[in-house]
C-alpha cells in the first residue's frame, strides 16, 4: 500500500511540549468495525508508519509502540489542521483547517493506535488533550471537534481509511459512525471547522493529506 510522503515537517517548535507527560489512555471496548467505503481501507498502525518511510535516515528511530506524529492538510481548502487553544469556551481546543501552512506544534497530532478495538486517537501536540467529538453540542457546532480530554473513551476514538487511487485519508468517529467534514461554508469562528457529521465520504470535504513531523 502506497502512503503520502510528500513532506517532512519539522519539528524544531514542538520543542516546549516534550516534556509534558501523555496522558494514560483507556482502551475501548472491542466494537465490530463498520464496513469500509468503497475504495477506502481501514489503517492500523504498521501501514501509518509508511507515512514517513522515505525519512526514516533523517530522523532519530522511535520504538514500534509510539505514536506517529502527524499533520492533516485538507483537500478541500488546502489548509492544515490547527488546535484553536485561545478560543473561549466552549469551543477551547477546535479543530479546524486554518493554517496556510505547518508552523508547530497548534498543527501537530501524535495519532495513537489502541489494538483492541482497532481504532486511533488524535493527541493534540498544542495542548497535549485528545480529540473528541461533541455529540452534545447543538446547532452548527454539534459534533464538532475539540482537543479537550486527557482520557480516551467512545468519544475520542476515530477509524483512520485511505484511498490509494487518491492517495487521500478519511476519518471516522466510533461515536456517532460519521466521516469528518472540514465545514468550508461556515463564516465566523468556526469557519474550516472539523465535524464528524457526514454519513459518505463525497469528496473533498472529508479529505485529507497526512504529513510526516520530523
């Protein structure tokens, strides 16, 4: 299987949250994976691992049990993925894609495999919270994305697929069973916000580019 190795991103602005310690994640409850859209494949972590071969010389080796530190680019607007750590509450932690390009760690995401239920969880480098989808959340921003908890659960729990036709990533929450949409009608504050709220992948708008941080 064929994976994005477009760029190496660096990681020299990480530097001020590797001493952070990671919060203990808490394995989901095995849970029968749904069906992979056509054309799309489930990803465990030996094949995310393949983001990065092309620069494995220029990067120090990491044992197989970590986590592979990523940054999403969406297809859709071109932009990456940012952790909004500023915003007030209740929307502190959004996820949306609103950067023109890799700056450090607001962009950067350690994706953690859990084995027993075959699914990932997304830690935000910006604030070292993991990725949760608001179910409770009404209106336009329900099921939005928040880096927000320091446990992982249903809520925080994604199936990561690839298209290698389109060399594209999909992802979809165990929550609700919906592909992540980057929202690039919205205006405001939630303007290229993350949603878990599209029952298809239809195209650009739940698309993205996964990126190696060296």
């Amino acid at each position: 299987m064929r994976r994005t190795t477009s760029v190496l991103l660096s990681l020299s602005a990480l530097v001020a949250v590797t001493g952070l310690a990671v919060p203990a994640a808490v394995a989901a409850p095995v849970a029968e994976r749904p069906a992979a859209p056509a054309g799309w494949e489930a990803v465990d972590a030996s094949e995310l691992a393949r983001v990065t071969d092309g620069a494995e010389a220029r990067r120090a080796p990491r044992a197989a049990a970590e986590p592979e530190l990523l940054a999403l680019q969406s297809v859709r607007n071109n932009r990456y993925v940012a952790t909004e750590v500023n915003y007030p509450a209740p929307n502190t932690g959004v996820q949306r894609a609103r950067s023109a390009e890799f700056g450090g760690s607001w962009e950067g995401f350690a994706f953690e495999w859990d084995e027993a239920s075959q699914t990932y969880a997304l830690r935000s480098l910006a604030n070292n919270r993991y990725v949760a989808v608001e179910k409770n959340y009404t209106g336009s921003a329900q099921n939005v994305l928040r880096a927000r908890s320091t446990s992982v659960g249903g809520w925080e729990r994604f199936v990561l697929y690839y298209n290698e036709s389109l060399d594209r990533y999909a992802l979809q929450s165990t929550l609700n069973g919906l592909f992540v949409t980057m929202e690039n009608g919205y205006t405001g504050s939630l303007q290229y916000a993350l949603r878990a709220r599209s029952a298809e992948i239809t195209g650009s708008w739940e698309e993205f580019v996964l990126y190696g941080i060296a």
